[in-house]
C-alpha cells in the first residue's frame, strides 16, 4: 500500500501451477491514483491448467504466440484496481483477493481476505567478520535469523530429503513447503 501502486499477479488458465510453484506470474503494478500508466513484468508461462470436458482438469502446453500474450488486458486490469480500492475502503485495510475471469472475459471476485504485510522494520545486519555473503535481496518467509545449510529445493523435489536446521532457498514460494517448516532453520 505505500508503494503508491496496486499489484496484480496472473496467469492463463486456472491458478493450479502457480499456486504449486510450477509457474511465474505476470505481475502488473497499477497506479492508486489512476494516473500513470500500468507497468508489466511478463511471465513465462509455458503451460495453463484447463477444466476436463468430464472430470478434474487438464495441462496443456501453450503455443508461442499465446505464451507471448499478456495474461489479462489494461482495462480488466484497471477493473480490477479499482475493485481493490473498494473492498479496501469497505473492510478498512488492504486485502488480498483472489479472482477469475470466465470464459465470456468477465472478471468475477472469487475472495477477498486482509493482506498480512510484514512489519516495516527491517533490520539489515553486516555479516560476521570472515562470512562470504551467498545471496542479498529475495523475499523473505519468516522474519528473524537462523543459520545452517543453505539447500535449494524446487517444490518437485523430494522435501523428505531435506535436512533439519537446514536453511530453505527457492526460486519460487510453494505451498508444499509447509512440509519442511517445521525442520527448518530458516
């Protein structure tokens, strides 16, 4: 919220894969006030989970062309801005909202629910004299501080394998994570 935009996080298709880590967004940022231009982040979407014509749902690979195409256009993202401004104003603080769009492009409110922010205070540390500095920047989980082994996982990997204390890197946030919470260190 003092970013002064709006974020708008979407993919083609149903929200399955980014919901599991398989996909990247594409993150549009919308001015509050409505003045500037939305700027884009494009995704690199390569698949979109569809409805099965029967039962559950199916993956398929998108072509090129349609993996070149913003996920929604400017003015449904605009719609959408200014929804967030109203259930903002009506529940009294930002909120975190899920939605769709339906097969006749019409955008629909799926939920909306407060937008847990972190605190602000950030706390920026020099590291210990003889420390090699492995990464900066990223978004952190959990606030705080834990030391141990740096291991990379992917949300297909096998989580069983990771060790306890260890510290968890990702490219991406999955759910599937939780599995490894309680065994990790940071």
């Amino acid at each position: 919220p003092d970013s002064g935009n709006i974020l708008i996080q979407a993919v083609k298709g149903l929200g399955l894969p980014l919901v599991d880590g398989r996909v990247a967004p594409e993150v549009l940022l919308v001015p509050r006030n409505g003045k500037k231009g939305i700027s884009r982040r494009a995704s690199a979407q390569s698949i979109r989970t569809r409805m099965a014509s029967g039962k559950g749902v199916l993956e398929e690979s998108l072509s090129l062309e349609e993996a070149g195409k913003p996920c929604i256009t400017d003015n449904e993202a605009l719609e959408l801005a200014g929804w967030a401004l109203l259930l903002e104003e009506h529940f009294g603080s930002p909120q975190d909202i899920e939605w769709a769009v339906t097969s006749d492009q019409i955008l629909m409110i799926l939920q909306a629910r407060p937008l847990r922010l972190p605190s602000n205070r950030v706390s920026v540390r020099e590291p210990l004299p003889g420390a090699e500095v492995l990464l900066r920047g990223g978004e952190i989980a959990c606030p705080g501080l834990g030391i141990g082994l740096a291991v990379h996982m992917d949300a297909k990997d096998n989580l069983e394998s990771f060790p306890a204390g260890g510290v968890l890197v990702a490219r991406r946030s999955s759910p599937s994570f939780v599995r490894v919470m309680s065994k990790a260190r940071a």
